[in-house]
C-alpha cells in the first residue's frame, strides 16, 4: 500500500471564531459597577474628621477587594466565550487533552476495476474495512461526509456533514461496486465543494480510497484530463489535509470482451448472420486455449477456443441462423477470471420474417417491364412462375396517385420511382414516415418535374433532402455521351461489397443520361456515389430517426443499362436493407447511458415498465419529441450491465428487450503513473502496520482548550462565593486557580 499525505500547520485556532464576540460581555460587570457607583454629598460637621481618620485604611481594602470580585467575574465571561469558540493547537498527548473537532470527507472508489477478487476478498471489500476502520477511530465531534467515485450513479452518499458515526458506519456498509468507470475528476471537484461546508471545523481532512487504476484517474490518456486531476488534488491540499491510500494491484492480469456486434441491425428467418468478437488480454503472458461461449435467449449454441497474446485486441466470430421471428437475446461469454464483470457481453438480434417494401410507380405502361418500377420489382423480388420467390424482399407496388391514402407505417422501406409531382399533403406524409424511423429512396426519371421537386421535396427547412436539382445532363435518345460510376473509394457500407469485385459491374454501368443535383451544406448528408464527371449520383442524408437515398437516375432502361446490369440487384438490396434499419431503433448501450426508447401509435395508451437485470421495475412514460413529433421514453436507471426487459404490461409478445454492457476502459488494471501523480508524492511503507496504527500514524492529535477554560470558569464561579463569603479565602482560591490553569497550559505538549 502507497498512501500520499498534505499536512497543513496550524499551532493555534479557533474551531468557531465567530463566538469570539461574546468577549464583549466582559464589559457587563464594568458597566455594572460603573452604573451603581454610589456619589456622596459632602458636608463637614465635627465628628467627620474622626470617622475619616477611622476608616481610611479599611476603604483601602474594601476597593482592592471589590475589583478583585469584579476581575473575577470578568475573567468568568471571557474564558466562557473563548471557551464556546473552542481554541486548540496541535499537540500530541496533553494535560486535559481533547482532540479538535475533525470534518472528514471520505472518498472512496466504486469503480468496476474494483471488483478484482482477491485470494480473500475484492479490492473493493479491502476499501471499504478501511473507510470504516477510519470512521470507527474517530473522535466525537467529528464529521463525515462520504463520496463514490463513480460516473452515472450518485456521487454524493452523504452531501451534508454527519456527526452520527453510526449513520456513516450504515452508509458505508450499503455502499456496493458498480458496474461504471470511474469519473476521478467529477469525484475530487466534489469533495472539493464540499470543503466550503462545515466551516465551524477548522481542521479538516481529505481521505481518497482507490486502486488508482489509470483509465480512471487518466480518462483517455489525455494531458488535459490528467492537468484537471493534478489541480484538483493541489486546489484541495491547499485547504486540507489530503491523503490518498491505494490498495491498488500490480499489473494484474486481466482478459475481456470488448466488442460483441453484428453488421446487421436485424436478422431474417433461417439466413445466417455474423456476430463478430473483440477480445483483449491485459497482460503480459500469452493465454492459450480460452474458451468463449455464444448463448442464444440463455441456451449454448456454439463455443471455441481462442488464443489471447498478451497486450493485444483477438478478433474472431460466429455465425448463427434464426429459426423464430421476435428479439432475441444473443451473449458471448469468456472464461471468468478474478475480474469477471467484463467477460461478458451482450446483444441484441430482432428477427422478421420479411421486409417490405413498397414500390411507387410514376409511369404506367402496358408494355412488358415498361413501368418505372418493375425492373426494381424483380432485382427484389426475382420469381419465376414455377418457383414462387422465398426471399425476404416482399415488395408491393402502387401507383402514385394511391400514395396519400396507403398506410406507410406498415413498409420497412418506401421506394419513388419516377414520379412526376408531388402535393405538399404527401410530402409532409412521407416526411413523418421517415422522422419516425422509416425508410425512403427517390429515383429520377424522364417524368420528373425538377421545379416541383425543389419547392416540395428538397426546400432546405421543411424538406425531405438539402438538395437542390439542376439541368439534365446527356441524352438517352442518342446515347452521344457515356457516364460511369465513381465509386469513391468504396468508402460507404453500401457499396464495400464491389471492393475488389470487379466482375460485379459497378465501376462499368453504363448510362446516358441523370440530372445534375447541388448538395447544400448539411452534416447529415453524405455521398455513396458519384458519376465520373464528379457529379453526385447517389446521396444518402438522415432525417429523424429515418433515412432519405435520392437517386439522380431511373430505375429503368429508359436512361442507361443498369437495371439489366449485374450490380443492379445487389445494389438495391443492400440500399433497401441500408434504409430499412432506422424502424429499428438501437437496442444497445453503455451502463450508465440512457436508453432511448420509440412509442408505436398503438402503445400509447399503454402501461410500460423497464425490468432490470436484478429484476427491479421503474414504471415508464413517455413524452413527446418536437423534432421528430413523436413520443419517446428515455430510460436513465442503467447501473448494471445485462438484459433490460421493456414490459408494455399487454403480453409477453409486447416485450421488448435492450442489452447494456460495460465499457472496456476499466478493464486495464494498469496502475496511474508519473503523468498525474509524481512519484514523489507516494510514500511507500517499508512495513505493513495494523490498521489502528495507520490511522494513529496518519493523524494529528489537535489537543483543545475549552474543556481547561471550562474547568476553569467553574472554578472562578466557586472563587467568586468564596470572595464574598471570606475574603481571605477567596483570594487563596483564586492564586491556586490560577496557578493550576498555568500548569496545564504548560505541560501541554
């Protein structure tokens, strides 16, 4: 164990300076005597002289005797005030020895790191004995405060000052690790509000419990984080005592999953899907032979063994079908070691059976494939009379006129193929299909007026696209210019499958003629693809939860070859699949993340509840989105990694499940080095002393006054009766008094 400590001197002060204006009332007796000071009349008459000759030496002492008895009540008022202001200096092992008041503010780290098992207890049980050991060896009149270092959770356990040690005692016995890195910053800005509490206690003391695990005291090994932790630490010194205690490991070993993820949002029926899997060893041994574990809704469906060289990321994966249509719940699961919490991770996979599509058609045709949408209709869908099409495109076509009144919320994904105008009723219908998650993709043709669209579909506010349509370039009739598809590097998801495919065809599509568009400013706009004159040919942007995909060309053979070229199926599966995902909202998160849930028309009248993975419940309600206008839940009370289970209290087929894991940042046991805190500032013990010799050792004893003037004043009290009983004896009493009072001032040490 390490411990670093900043001592303050003070030889001399007062706990409440405040009530040092009581001093004042040392004048309440002068006042007094000066008020009832008797005046005489003088008038001579004979026998005068000798009365005055009778008394003289009498009046002497009966004044000597009065301003002593005044003294003496003076003396009572003062050492009463300075009493009640509690003077004290640091001493060690004093005459009438009293400790001064202590306000103590313990912070102690619950991060996940230290749930790391010991050959007998966590790292975390080992902080906790100690913050009780130090509340169990304090002295009456001190007073605690007690702060976690955590992120999401409270870190103020006890925000005011408590004097009841059994309370702190209590507070501390419920305290438990979380599954949250550690926000050292937050914590130590914290206590150091705290410092301007309690300013009765002048003597105060700040204790820092913790691993010092680098990840937390060095978020994201940035030089601005570790500048804020060192400056708190010397802005708290400067006002108390600080002292850090770490029972921190040496570069323990440690392996963790850190990445549990699938390309696809969801999956369909009996089509496998590839689950990939980071893995990390934290050490500095080569594991061989690990076992990890894929569970599917609790049940093992496949494991390996994996290799884990030491200080590195694995990457490996598996691939698994669906057999039933709902959510399910997909972990991964390493061989535990000391620090369990982060070799598991979870997921989750919504299955349907089906995406559909639906299909606007802008020019009708009696011809065979004369309509814009049917070459679409068979790269989707590509059924044969014999063979009826198993796929999971459902596409279903209409005509544009039948738009308005189709129900959009039941597609996945809504495709406009040539379509000639647009009335601002369906744009706005077609805006709140995408805002609420759904899918849309405009393709151009020879029907398209480009003044309607600009005005309805692609006005910079309340449209659907920032896009502006220009001029038609090339022309399809006499095939006089041939355009080309840039594929820009293959940068985009959409297009990575043609990477280092040439035989797919997309680099050598043929086309004749699009419209030339001019993308406005917007950062949620980006190219997939551009023509090799650098035009854009299709541009994808966000709006809401959904997307938009506008498309500067047919869809048909009527402006160039692709519909009958080999990327064109490929392609529009994977830009309806692209589009589809925003109806599936995202189902994962972080502990201590919010989970943001979407409320369907049809669940609004319902009763949600969110059950947790220690199957505590939180009813839920929702409110509504301005941006999106429409209702949403958002669910805070993330502690704890596992399957949260979103009851919308109908049936179990309601249910819908969420997956929230634990960050890997804490996974790294590495101990905090140089960057923040100097070596020199740690204090290595050349032996390991008990507890209560630690704590002895760790604090000043602040031996206090008040008790000796306490003492004293009643003392004085009984000298004041004495004084007007029998003088003599008064007098006696007070030089002992005083003499006693001296001596324990003085043998103070």
């Amino acid at each position: 164990m390490f411990e670093f400590s900043f001592h303050p001197v003070l030889a001399f002060g007062f706990a409440s300076p405040w009530l040092l204006a009581g001093l004042l009332a040392a004048g309440i007796p002068i006042l007094i005597h000066l008020l009832h000071k008797r005046k005489f009349i003088e008038t001579d008459w004979a026998a005068m002289k000798f009365l005055l000759l009778a008394t003289k030496k009498y009046s002497r002492r009966v004044r000597f005797e009065q301003l002593l008895v005044l003294l003496v009540r003076c003396l009572i008022l003062l050492l009463l005030a300075i009493a009640f202001s509690r003077p004290y200096w640091s001493v060690q092992g004093a005459f009438f020895e009293s400790a001064a008041p202590v306000h103590r503010i313990l912070v102690i780290d619950t991060s996940f790191s230290m749930r790391w098992n010991g050959e007998e207890q966590s790292i975390f049980e080992e902080a906790r004995e100690l913050a009780r050991s130090q509340v169990s060896a304090s002295n009456p009149g001190d007073a605690f405060q007690l702060i976690q270092i955590s992120n999401s959770s409270p870190q103020a356990l006890i925000s005011r000052p408590s004097r009841q040690q059994a309370y702190v005692l209590e507070e501390i016995a419920r305290m438990q690790p979380t599954a949250e890195y550690g926000n050292v910053g937050q914590a130590l800005q914290t206590a150091l509000e705290f410092l301007g509490q309690a300013q009765e206690l002048a003597q105060k003391e700040v204790i820092v419990i913790s691993d010092f695990q680098a990840q937390s005291w060095a978020p994201l090994q940035t030089d601005q984080e570790s500048a804020r932790v060192r400056s708190l630490m010397e802005a708290i010194s400067k006002k108390s005592t600080l002292t850090l205690k770490d029972i921190g490991l040496a570069e323990e070993a440690n392996l963790a999953v850190i990445d549990f993820s699938s390309k696809s949002v969801f999956a369909t029926l009996n089509q496998p899907v590839r689950l990939g899997v980071t893995l990390h060893n934290f050490g500095l041994l080569n594991q061989e032979d690990v076992n990890l574990q894929l569970f599917v809704d609790d049940q093992l469906v496949n494991q390996k063994l994996v290799k884990l060289p030491a200080n590195a990321d694995t990457q490996t994966e598996f691939t698994h079908q669906f057999t039933r249509v709902g959510d399910h719940r997909l972990e991964v699961r390493l061989a535990e070691d000391q620090l369990p919490l982060d070799n598991r991770r979870w997921i989750i996979m919504p299955v349907k059976k089906e995406i559909n599509v639906l299909l606007v058609n802008g020019r009708q045709s009696g011809e065979s494939m004369g309509r814009a949408t049917d070459y679409l209709e068979l790269a989707l869908s590509p059924s044969l009379k014999e063979q009826p099409w198993q796929g999971m495109m459902k596409p279903h076509v209409i005509s544009e006129g039948e738009l308005a009144n189709t129900e959009l919320s039941l597609y996945d994904a809504v495709v406009i193929c040539d379509v000639a105008l647009f009335t601002e009723n369906e744009r706005d219908l077609l805006k709140g299909y995408v805002q609420r998650g759904g899918g849309l993709i405009i393709s151009l043709g020879e029907q398209v007026n480009a003044e309607n669209y600009n005005q309805t579909l692609f006005q910079p506010d309340a449209g659907l696209l920032p896009l502006k349509l220009l001029n038609r370039r090339g022309d399809a009739q006499k095939h006089t210019t041939l355009f080309e598809f840039d594929p820009l590097k293959y940068q985009h998801p959409i297009i990575e499958i043609f990477k280092g495919n040439p035989d797919a065809g997309l680099e050598t599509t043929h086309l004749y003629e699009y419209f030339q568009a001019e993308i406005l400013p917007d950062p949620n706009t980006r190219l997939i693809l551009n023509y090799d004159t650098n035009d854009p040919a299709i541009v994808e942007s966000s709006l809401g939860r959904g997307k938009v995909i506008l498309i500067t060309t047919s869809l048909d053979r009527r402006w160039g070859t692709w519909s009958i070229w080999p990327s064109f199926p490929p392609m529009m599966n994977e830009l309806v699949l692209y589009v589809s995902t925003g109806k599936w909202e995202k189902r994962e998160a972080l502990v201590g993340q919010p989970l943001e849930i979407m409320a369907l028309e049809n669940q609004l009248t319902l009763s949600p509840r969110m059950i947790a993975p220690d199957q505590e419940e939180f009813p839920l309600q929702s409110v509504l989105d301005t941006n999106t206008e429409t209702r949403t839940i958002t669910f805070n009370q993330t502690f704890q990694s596992g399957i949260y289970e979103l009851d919308w209290g109908k049936t179990s087929s309601e249910k819908t499940f969420y997956a929230v894991n634990v960050s890997p940042r804490e996974s790294d046991l590495k101990h905090i080095g140089p960057q923040v805190i100097p070596p020199q500032y740690f204090r290595s013990q050349s032996s390991t002393p008990t507890l209560s010799n630690e704590l002895s050792a760790d604090r000043n004893t602040h031996a206090g006054l008040s008790e000796n003037l306490l003492f004293t004043v009643l003392a004085l009290i009984v000298v004041e009766l004495l004084l007007l009983w029998r003088f003599s004896v008064g007098a006696l009493s007070f030089l002992a008094v005083m003499f006693l009072c001296f001596l324990s001032l003085f043998f103070q040490r």
